[in-house]
C-alpha cells in the first residue's frame, strides 16, 4: 500500500516540480514563503542565500515543511552545495527548465546555496463520494495509514 501511495504522491499529483510554500522555525519564530521547488529520487530541492532568514532558519533547525495544495511533506533540510556545482547538476538541469527566469537572475550569485528535503512524513486529503480522508506516508518506515472523517 506504502508503494501505490508514494508513487500516486510523486508522479500523480506533484510531478517533477512545483512552486511550495516552505515553512521554518526557530526560537518560537515561524516563517513561510512560496518556493521553486524542484523534485528529485523523491526528495525536495530548492535554492536560496546564505543570507535569508529562512537559511539561517534552516541552519539552526533543520525541521522543515513544504505544502502543496492537500499535501504537506514534514522533513529535514540539509545544504548541498552551490546551484551551479558539478554534484548539482541535475537539480540546476531541471531548475533552468522550469524556472527558467529565477535560475537566470539567482543560481550564478556566489551565495546561493541548494537545499535538500528528505521527507519524513506526508500526509494529504483525499475524497471518496463526498467524504473526506486522510492519508500518512510514514517514508522512514515506509508504512501507510488512513483516517476516515465522517462528516
């Protein structure tokens, strides 16, 4: 069942990539803002400066959240290096395709960094005839569950 829902989250639903909202904390401060979000092997890649509050956000706690639409991916965030680094390359390749005005003005700046998602939780509505439900992906235990709200 984990499978069928991973791969119905991945290719049905979010495809290769999507603007986010990414939301981070620290010291009781929450913040969220709308991303470039690029998806790769299942996992979720964005750029960014070292100098934005959500980088430094990030650095002090990795805890992160991405939300599309019904879908809400809980994971932890990692730097991966420069957008134009050779180790990047298949993030720039897809981020130059999609968004392709934002790699032009942002990936050559020197301190812009790539950020890496590994998703630990992903949850999202669904409807069958009417009646809402929610489905949990627990990716690090590759299980899933289902909650039925009767309305």
């Amino acid at each position: 069942m984990f499978k069928n829902a991973e791969h119905r989250v991945y290719y049905e639903k979010l495809g290769q990539s999507q603007i986010m909202c990414l939301a981070t904390s620290n010291e009781d401060r929450v913040t969220a803002r709308s991303m470039s979000v690029i998806v790769l092997d299942q996992k979720f890649y964005f750029q960014t400066d070292r100098q934005f509050l959500k980088y430094n956000q990030i650095i002090k706690n990795p805890k992160v959240a991405l939300c599309f639409n019904n879908i809400q991916i809980e994971g932890i965030c990692k730097e991966v290096g420069h957008p134009l680094s050779n180790e990047n390359s298949d993030f720039t390749n897809r981020y130059k395709e999609c968004f392709q005005g934002s790699y032009e003005k942002y990936s050559h700046i020197e301190s812009e960094v790539v950020l890496e998602v590994q998703p630990k939780l992903i949850s999202l509505w669904c409807y069958d005839n009417g009646q809402p439900y929610q489905e949990f992906l627990d990716v690090e235990n590759e299980t899933y569950s289902r909650s039925n709200y009767n309305i």
